[in-house]
C-alpha cells in the first residue's frame, strides 16, 4: 500500500510538480519517515533492505541533487551502522533522523532569508531565474522589512518555473517583470539602458563543488557571464549541504518531449536541465553562515558538516 506513496514521490519529483532542491529534500525526507513506519516487525533484514532501496531510489531520481543525496546518505550511514532488528527501533531511528534533518533544513533556510535581505535596498532593480524556494524567501522577508524594490525573473523554458516564482512574489505584493530567457543577458547588460540595467542577482543553486562554482538551472551561466561582464553583483543563496565534495556532478538530460512534443522524427534535441556557474562570475554565497566568498564554500561545509560525503 505505501509502496504507493513512495512511487507518487518519486513521480511528482521526477516529473518536475515537485521542484527545487529544498522542496526535493523536504519531500524524501517525508516520505522516507513515513515509509519507515510501515516495516513490519519480524525479517531484519527485509527491514533494512527495503529503507536502503527507498533511499537509493529517493537520491537517483534527480541525479543532479547532492542537497537530498547527502541528507539521504546520512540516514543510510546510521541505518548500517546500528544494529538494530526490531522494526519499532527502526521507525524510531528514522523517524528522528528525517524529523533531525527538515528542521535543519527550515532553520537554514530562515537563516539565509535574514542574511541576504540586507543585500536587498530600496530602489533596486533585482533578476532572478527559475524557482529557488531559497531566493524567494529573501525577498519575502525583504518586502516585510518595508524595502519597497522590483523584481526581474525569466519564463525559465521549458517547464516554466520561472511563473511560480512570479506568482508567489506577486502574492506578497512584490512587483515582478517576466522576460523570455533569451532577454535575461540583455535585460542585466547596460545596453538595455538605465532603467532597465539590474542593480543585483540573486540565483539559487542545486550543488556547490569543490572549487566554489555552482550548477543551476539551465541559462544560469549567461545570466552569470552577463553580470561578470556588466559588473553586476551575482549572489547565489544556498545551503552549504549541497556541496558536492567529489565534484563530479552529472548534469541531467530531460526529455525531448519538454521542448518539443512532436517534433519532426529526424530531429536531436537536448534537454540539458542545469548549466555551471564557475566561481570566478560569482560575488559571493549567501549561506546559513551569512555572507562567504565562494572558495571558502568547500572548507566551511565539511567543517560544519563533517557527515557530508
Ligand atoms: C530548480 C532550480 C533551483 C534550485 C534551488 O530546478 O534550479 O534554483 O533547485 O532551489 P528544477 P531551492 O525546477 O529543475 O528542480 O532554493 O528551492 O533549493
């Protein structure tokens, strides 16, 4: 029966209606604790199987996602290490891990709200790309402080993120203009003239690697050339437990459906969704530890997290 829950999961998050490293995380973390509370007293080791492949298959769904794959692993790393075999202990280890890791999760994500809100003036002209939960919330916070600014996104093709991100600002009475993708370099550039020409960047980011660059949604590297080259400030606001401490990240390819549903039979399409910022185009993080440049990123992470792989 719960084997239903756990493959509707798995759905949403592969099909994109669940979105965004945070919400991705929150929602393995979910259902993992609820899945463990449907072990049945008796076979240890079916116990332990079946939690370590819902964890397995929970981390591979979107292969892009260190966020959810270090929280997940961390529960895999105490599921081997005990030695536990009665189902009811089992229930309760998890249960406590997930509950554990989506406070930290929420707990960040406030902290980041605070600390890049005070990037955030009156008057400013602010892009953003896509829907990061972790951007949004600074500018919510932002706009209760009473700065009155307005906000840039893009459509964020195909799957046009980029509306839920414009809805939800909209809803909290922040003014918000969409572009098409291709706009977003010239809309950041000077050529767009004064009143166009954005004061700040603000990005979110589904990995951090090694070397302080960050892997986004698809387009995010030309926004990040387009402000290196103009001179306007690119944060990227994300917790250091998406680091990926090996570094090698693989990009996911989509499917061709997303760009184009019938498509002439001859035609290639690739669906790349996520490009690479290097650090080099990037001011600085806006992390739960406040404000770092990005090669302090690697470091900091592994000392305050010292489980992240
Ligand atoms: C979403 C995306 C977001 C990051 C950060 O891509 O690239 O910017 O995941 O989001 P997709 P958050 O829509 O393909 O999942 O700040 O919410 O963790």
């Amino acid at each position: 029966m719960f084997m239903n829950q756990l493959q509707i999961t798995l759905n949403k998050i592969k099909n994109v209606k669940i979105q965004g490293a945070n919400a991705i995380a929150l929602a393995s973390l979910n259902t993992l604790a609820k899945y463990a509370q449907t072990l049945k007293e008796g076979n240890f080791r079916e116990n332990r199987v079946k939690l370590l492949s819902a964890i397995s298959q929970l981390s591979l769904v979107r292969p892009t996602e260190p966020f959810n794959q270090n929280l997940l692993r961390s529960i895999s790393a105490i599921i081997n290490q005990n030695k536990i075999s009665a189902a009811g202990d089992f229930k309760e280890l998890i249960t406590g891990r997930c509950s554990f890791l989506k406070k930290l999760i929420n707990d960040n994500a406030a902290k980041i709200a605070v600390h890049g809100s005070k990037l955030v003036r009156t008057g400013q002209k602010i892009f953003t790309h896509c829907h990061s939960k972790t951007v949004e919330d600074i500018f919510i916070k932002a706009k209760k402080q009473n700065k009155v600014f307005s906000l840039f996104n893009t459509e964020t093709r195909p799957l046009f993120q980029g509306r839920i991100t414009a809805k939800n600002l909209l809803e909290h009475k922040i003014p918000v203009t969409m572009v098409a993708d291709s706009a977003a370099e010239f809309l950041i550039s000077e050529t767009s003239g004064k009143d166009l020409m954005m004061d700040l960047v603000i990005l979110g980011a589904d990995a951090i690697l090694p070397d302080g660059s960050i892997i986004n949604k698809i387009g995010s590297y030309g926004i990040a050339l387009s402000c290196f080259y103009t001179k306007v400030p690119l944060y990227i606001a994300c917790s250091l437990l998406k680091l990926d401490a090996d570094g090698v990240i693989t990009i996911e390819l989509r499917s061709e459906q997303e760009i184009w549903p019938h498509k002439p039979k001859n035609l290639r399409i690739i669906n790349f969704a996520f490009d690479k910022i290097p650090a080099q185009f990037i001011t600085g993080f806006i992390t739960e530890f406040g404000l770092i440049k990005p090669r302090q990123a690697f470091k900091l992470a592994k000392s305050h997290y010292p489980w992240i792989k």
